[in-house]
C-alpha cells in the first residue's frame, strides 16, 4: 500500500470544518503507508528506534459487496470503487466493512433470502481502492457455509489483505491486526452482533472450529480488546450491529459500546442497518452506531444515503470527526457537495439525539 506522510498544514485544513457543515469536495489522492507490526527481527540487526508520534486520519465506510452490476467492476479493479477511492487514500488508515462471502463455489447458507459471494478480486480492489483493513464479521460473511469460509481463508492468506473478524478458530478470528501509523501502534478487531438465529452455532468461530468472531459474546469481546490494548496506543473495535433501517440504536448496542469502551476500546464504529445512524462521544471514547451502505447494489432511498467518517487521532484520543455525506448511484458512493452537502450534513448530526452520545469528547 502506497501512502506518503500528510503534512500537518493538510490535517489542520481538513478539520477546519468539524462539525459543521461539510464543503462535500472530493479529496486528491494521496499516499498512504500504514505498516503492519512484526515481533521479529533479523538476528543480529539492532532494533530500530521508535518513530515519534503524529496525529493521524482514519476514514470508515459502511457495507461493501460486489452483487449485482457491481460484479462487472472487478474486471478493472483499480477504478472498481468509483470516485470515492481518492477520499479513502487520503486519509493515513481507511476501513470498511466486506459483507459477502470470498468464494466462487461452496455450499448455499440454508434459509436466507440473500446470499451474498464474490472472488478473490474483491481484496484487490479494494486494497487499489484506497482500503488499508476489512471486517467479514457480519451476517454473509459465512454464506455460503463451512466450504466458502474455507475459500475466504485461502483468499485471505493468499493475497494477505488484512481482514479481522474471521478465522480457522476463535483465537484467530477475535485477534486485533496491528498496524503502526505515524508512529502510532494501532489495533483493529472486528465482530458482529447480528446472526440469522438458526446459524449461530454453525457460523461461531470456537476454540476447534473456524467460523466469525461473534459480539453476542460479550465477555469474549472484552477479552478481545483487553489483549488488543496490550502494547497499543489505540484500539478500534468495528461491529456488524443494530437494525435494518432504524434510525436509532439499540440498547444492546448502547450496552456493548459502554463495556467495550471500559475494557480498553477508542473507538467503536460499525453498520447494519443499511442507513446511516449517529456517533459521537461516549465520555472521552467514540462511537458511531451506523455507517450505512457504501458500495451496495440495491441501494435506493433511503438506502442510498451514504457518507464517510473521518477521525483524527492524537496521542491516543480522537480529538476530531468529521462525517463526509454521500449518495450512492449505480452502486457507487458519491460525495455530495455545495447545499445537498450542508443538508446531509446537518440531517446527520440530528441522529445523535438518540444516541446518547456528545459532540464534543467529556
């Protein structure tokens, strides 16, 4: 992955407009060269010395799959995500969620109305598209059963595109990925809360058997992020969480947010619901309950309403957020500028009422 430092001057402008109306304007691209974190080193080769703390992006988006007239995208992965790939790559760290199974083959989940499958292609398309880490922890990440989930491991080592929530056993699928940005040791875990009741047992990674991590586990979740906050200056937990089309959390939501942030997490972000919720601050901690659809071939409506979250990080904490709102058509997210902007802008951090969250950090 490609990413040259952002100077401070850019990060300074770019939060100019925290919480306020959004100017809607498409990001350059830029470099960006988060670096996953090895304990090893050559025999004999002295430790290099540690590179000094800096302020840093994260951008989120919401749900990402390749059904539909998406599919064709992946012939030409290096434009397979569209115009928002620049706002992606220009922040030091982006994320979103892969909801769909990697696999081209394997076993229909049984009972589900919507299956959701996609090749190998699909991390390289986002890996080009400006997407440094994915989470498969939600409720197709397993669609098509034991033989698929086989196949998105193989897809998984084989191109090394980093992904959390998914594993050959519990240990691996509730591990954090590392990364060190700007200095900054960084751990990601991914989970979901959301499981058609009937393939809970099937689709839970355990101690013997592979499957995804799951947030119903609550105490296995506050383990998670307990070993993540070992040696790490920011631990981000993403969930596959709440309900379709509701505007506002749930109270398990609430529940899960409030204990992974005492056990250690920064930040906790996530979807489901297919439209965008609120976020903001949980004491000194972020939380945002929804980011809705992002690279989704249904979206319509309601639906379509999409954006990215941006947060800076310092030291630490986030010290800044911004929601970039944006509108899917054709499948594809497209940032919206001037007064549509300013509106979406504005609709959006309405959503917070309902969360008990602030604006500012306590």
């Amino acid at each position: 992955m490609h990413r040259n430092v952002i100077a401070a001057t850019a990060l300074a402008g770019m939060f100019a407009l925290v919480a306020t109306a959004c100017d809607g304007t498409e990001d350059p691209a830029d470099g960006k060269t988060p670096q996953a974190t090895s304990s090893q080193r050559p025999a004999g080769q002295p430790k290099a010395a540690a590179q000094p703390k800096q302020p840093f992006t994260i951008a989120f988006g919401g749900d990402v799959h390749f059904e539909g007239q998406l599919r064709a995208r992946l012939a030409s992965p290096a434009t397979a995500l569209g115009p928002i790939a620049r706002t992606l790559k220009s922040a030091d760290l982006a994320m979103v969620n892969l909801e769909t199974a990697i696999t081209t083959g394997g076993t229909p989940a049984p009972g589900k109305e919507f299956k959701f499958r996609a090749p190998a292609s699909a991390f390289t398309a986002l890996k080009v598209g400006g997407v440094d880490i994915t989470s498969m922890a939600n409720n197709h990440g397993m669609d098509f059963m034991d033989s698929g989930l086989r196949d998105s491991l193989k897809a998984i080592r084989r191109t090394g595109f980093p992904t959390v929530g998914i594993g050959r056993n519990a240990a691996e699928a509730y591990r954090a990925h590392r990364f060190t940005v700007k200095g900054n040791k960084v751990a990601i875990v991914g989970a979901t809360q959301v499981l058609d009741d009937h393939l809970i047992s099937a689709w839970t990674a355990t101690d013997t058997k592979g499957g995804l991590a799951s947030a119903k586990d609550v105490p296995r979740m506050v383990r998670a992020v307990r070993e993540a906050r070992k040696g790490s200056d920011v631990v981000i937990v993403h969930l596959h969480w709440g309900q379709e089309m509701s505007p506002c959390p749930l109270p398990r939501q609430k529940d899960l947010a409030r204990q992974l942030t005492e056990a250690g997490a920064d930040v906790v972000v996530g979807g489901h619901a297919h439209i965008p919720l609120g976020g903001g601050y949980l004491g000194d901690k972020y939380v945002h309950y929804g980011l809705g659809n992002f690279v989704f071939y249904s979206a319509n409506g309601a639906t379509a309403n999409s954006g990215v979250l941006v947060l800076k990080i310092d030291d630490g904490k986030v010290v800044a957020d911004r929601w970039k709102p944006a509108r899917i058509a054709g499948g594809l997210p497209r940032l919206l500028t001037g007064a549509p902007a300013a509106a979406e802008s504005r609709r959006w951090h309405s959503l917070r009422r309902c969360t008990g969250l602030t604006a500012r950090p306590a």
